[in-house]
C-alpha cells in the first residue's frame, strides 16, 4: 500500500531552501519517493492556504517512507527546510 508525505511550506529564507532542494529530489529517489505534486499556488477550494508550497511525495510503502525519512542522508539535509520555512507534513496511507 502506498504512503503519501504531504507538505505544506511558507518558505522564509530562500537561500537555506536552496541547500535544502540541491540534494532533496536524489534522496528521495534513493528511497523509491516519487514527486507527484509540487504547486507553488494551489487553487483553495475552502478554508484559509497561507502557505506558498504544497508537495506530495509518494512511497511505495511505510517501510520505504521510514527508511527515506530517518536516513542519515534525509537527516542532514532537513535542517534547511526547516530552518528555511514554516512546514506543516503528513503521512497519509492511500487506499
């Protein structure tokens, strides 16, 4: 069953971010993550989006989402995007 990481992004520091995507898109493949959606202006439907990022990550399984996420090589480039933007993420199980 696939798993989907979900993240909602305000970016505040454009530079740190840059740190963060220089590496981020080879860990995830290292990891079978596959992008499904990046949206830097998403249409809001309802409710409030202040945001400036949505990003939906797919993996094949949990195993596969765990093993990316507490990775050494994850590990060490996380603490751009975090020091970099506000982000709120999920872990959703699909169906």
């Amino acid at each position: 069953m696939s798993y989907y990481f979900v993240a909602q992004i305000a970016i505040h520091d454009e530079e740190e971010y840059k740190k963060y995507l220089k590496d981020a898109g080879e860990v995830f493949s290292r990891f079978a993550g596959k992008y499904l959606a990046v949206d830097a202006n998403p249409t809001v439907l309802e409710g409030v989006w202040d945001y400036g990022r949505m990003v939906i990550i797919e993996f094949p399984d949990r195993i596969a989402f765990e093993s990316w996420y507490k990775s050494p090589e994850y590990q060490e480039i996380l603490q751009y995007r975090l020091r970099a933007a506000r982000c709120d993420t999920l872990l959703v199980e699909g169906v």
